[in-house]
C-alpha cells in the first residue's frame, strides 16, 4: 500500500488508495489469436486496483484528491457521464478518505452499473440531462460555488481526474511498468481525457504509447501534449503523439462491430472482461494496428486494462448484442 498522506499542505500529495504493483500477466492465447508469437502480448491489469471496483482513475485520485484532502477540502467535486468510472471512482475515494464527494454528471439516473455504485458509495449527485461541455462545467461551478456560500470548503477535481497532477499517477505507472519489464516496447492504451495517456507518454516517450481514442473529448491530441509538456517541463508535440481516432463509429459509446469482436475475442482466449467505452475500443485499435502491421510479432506489447467492468453492466446495447452473440 502507499504510504498516508505525510507531506505539507501547498505540495503535491499523495493519498494511499491502491495497491501496487498491479499485475502484469501474459496473454498468450489471446496473443497467438492476434497474430502475435504466443509471448508478444502482456496485460497491465490496473482493472485490479481494487478500490471500488478498480480501473486507472484511482491513480490520479491518490494525486488529485491527496492533495485537496491536505489542502483543508471537505468535499470533492467533479463531473464526467452517466456511466462514469471517473465519477464512480472519486466517490470511492472520498469514501476510503473520510471526504463528501458531489458529483454532476449528464443524463439520468438510472439504477445500473456506475450510478447505483455512486450511490453505493455515499456520493450526492446532481443530473443534468443532455448538456455539453461547457454547460457542464458551468453546473460544477454552480455547485461548488453553493458548497462555499454553506460555509463548506470545495476542491473541484476535473473531468475524468485529468490535469498534470492526476497524470502524475500515470507518470509513475510507466516506470512502474518499467520495472516489472524493462524490455517493453509498446504500449496501447484507451484515450478518454487524456491524463493516462499523458503520464504514459511523460515516463516511456512518446514512440512506446499507442492511445486509442474512445471520443470523450474532440480534440485529444493537444490536451495530451499540453498535459505531457507540464509533466515535463518541455515542449511535446501533439502531432508527434500516437493516437488512433479511426475507431470512434457513431461517437462516445457506440458499440460497433469492432468493438463487440475485441470484446469476444479477449472474453474467450483469456477470460478478459473488457468494457465497449473504453478498453474494447483499445483492443479493437491493437488488433487494428497488428493486421496494418504496425504491431509486429516478435515486439514485447502491453495491453492496458484500465477497468471500466460496471460500465459495462450500465451499457443496455453493449449487454443486448453480447447477449445476442
């Protein structure tokens, strides 16, 4: 476990919320199924974190709510979608934390998957129905800004935990990475945010890191590199990312039909639940780029879970076409 939070208030602080190392296990049927030598694939399963039912925003989480919880903050704030893990997550860790978590998320509520974990969890909610980016975060403003005048005292964690101080969780994931396999030679990862992808890219460069974008925000490239240059101290080119954005089909959780094959083809070679949002979109772009031949055999891959199994049991289409087979 990491260590409690130590450090004075005004630094960076991180909160103990995991356990660490996670594992990374070889895949080799799925490996072989891919077309890579039955040795190429490996899976860091951060979908076994733990904290409420795991998956990558808890490595931000020790950074960003570490640090509000030393700051004087006595209720975290953030947003993301219905199905949020972000969200689902940041209440878990406001429960581990002994912290109020207020969560402003679009849609409605609906008692599946993320949302009855939020409640689970202790998290106020306040839904917004359909608005977009801007409206949203004009909502969390509100709420923060009620939370003051009651005399409580807010800190606002971003959507989906990513600014440079939750991608400094995934900054030392990559050379927890490092440590477990030296000999790693790439990396694919799904793009929500960007902050995972950021930290990866901050600690084994830029060439290792495959992203596959999932359409959580439009424009992914230069938040990454913004986010990677303030974990850096140095200039990242957002054209010099990775970032396959063939993979969207009609948007933000669409389930298509490469999504749904990922899906299958992990469950039945290695028993890998992935969810459609996120991590089969990942898996459907590595499958991708090995039949383009940029993955080739013989290169050391690995796989990033990143979690997200509620959203799946939250996700009405993706549930009625796998049960349709």
């Amino acid at each position: 476990m990491t260590d409690p939070i130590v450090r004075p208030a005004g630094t960076p602080v991180r909160a103990g919320l995991g356990s660490w190392p996670t594992p990374l296990e070889p895949a080799p049927r799925l490996s072989s199924a891919l077309g890579l030598d039955s040795g190429d694939l490996w899976i860091k399963r951060d979908d076994l974190i733990g904290l409420g039912g795991g998956g990558n925003k808890v490595r931000k989480l020790e950074w960003t709510a570490g640090t509000a919880l030393a700051e004087g903050a006595d209720v975290l704030v953030t947003s993301g979608a219905a199905q949020s893990n972000h969200a689902r997550l940041t209440a878990a860790a406001g429960a581990r934390l002994g912290i109020d978590v207020v969560l402003v998320l679009t849609g409605e509520p609906a008692p599946a998957g993320n949302i009855a974990l939020d409640a689970l969890l202790g998290a106020t909610v306040h839904w917004c129905g359909d608005v977009g980016d801007e409206e949203l975060a004009a909502r969390v403003q509100d709420v923060a800004d009620g939370l003051s005048a009651q005399g409580r005292r807010p800190t606002v964690i971003p959507f989906g935990g990513s600014n440079a101080l939750g991608a400094t969780g995934y900054r030392t994931a990559g050379e927890e990475l490092l440590d477990q396999d030296p000999a790693v030679q790439e990396v694919v990862v799904a793009v929500g945010s960007g902050g995972t992808m950021a930290g990866l890219v901050a600690s084994l460069g830029a060439g290792r890191v495959l992203g596959v974008d999932t359409g959580a925000m439009s424009e992914p490239a230069p938040a990454v590199a913004r986010m990677v240059a303030e974990l850096t101290g140095q200039p990242a080119d957002a054209a010099g990312l990775r970032i396959d954005g063939s993979l969207l089909g009609t948007g933000y959780g669409s389930v298509t039909d490469a999504v749904l094959e990922a899906m299958h083809l992990a469950a039945r070679t290695e028993a890998l639940v992935l969810d459609p949002t996120y991590t089969a979109r990942a898996m459907a772009g590595l499958l991708r780029a090995v039949r383009q031949g940029e993955l080739v055999r013989g290169r050391r891959v690995v796989f990033w879970h990143t979690g997200g199994l509620p959203g799946l049991l939250g996700h009405t289409t993706a549930l009625e076409r796998i049960m349709a087979g």
